[in-house]
C-alpha cells in the first residue's frame, strides 16, 4: 500500500508542478499531455489502493478518482477543459492534502517491512 500511496502523492505534485510550470495548457502540448498522463497514473494507483483503507478516507471520491481515468483513457476526444482545471487546481491539491493527513495520523501502516 506505501507505493501506492507514494505514487500517488508524486503523481500529484508533478500535475501541481507541470500545471505551475505553464502560462496557459493550450500553448503547451506537453505540459497538457504530461499532466493527463499523470491524472490517468493517479487513477491507477488508487484503484490498487486496499478497499479497508479507502473506506477510512471517506473525503476521498475514490470511485470518481476511478472514473476520471477511466474517462482519460478511454474517452480522450472528449475531455473537458472545465474539468482537467477543477482537477489541476481543486481535485488533486485536495487529494494530497487528504493523503498526507491519513498517512501522518496512521504512520504506523507505512512502516517499512523489514526483508
């Protein structure tokens, strides 16, 4: 589960970053491919994310995280601007707070597993 958490976590920083890095995502195709690539990753590792530690993060729309890169990876020609900014400016930044609250006040389920 730490990986997934992980991934998500620079999954997110790196849409903040590439999002941050950009005047406008018309002018840059990289950027925007970039960051639907990483908002395609985010949905990818919460799915993998153990349903027991999902359901104590109630704030977290795990199934729409689902849906969303379900949508991206399949519904690509259709993609609202709308929605990409409300991810890049509301969704993710949320998501990162929400992940790094559970992560501090359960740390004892990220503990390194010795080999």
């Amino acid at each position: 589960m730490q990986l997934f958490f992980d991934d998500i976590l620079k999954f997110c920083e790196k849409v903040d970053r590439y999002a941050a890095s950009s005047q406008s995502l018309h002018n840059d195709e990289l950027v925007y491919d970039a960051i639907l690539r990483n908002l395609e990753l985010i949905g990818e590792a919460a799915n993998r994310i153990p349903i027991e530690v999902q359901t104590q993060i109630p704030e977290v729309d795990w199934k729409s995280i689902r849906g969303f890169r379900n949508w991206i990876a399949h519904g690509y020609f259709r993609l609202s601007e709308d929605i990409i900014m409300d991810a890049i400016q509301q969704k993710v930044p949320e998501l990162s707070i929400r992940l790094m609250e559970f992560r501090r006040d359960n740390e004892s389920l990220f503990a390194d597993v010795p080999a």
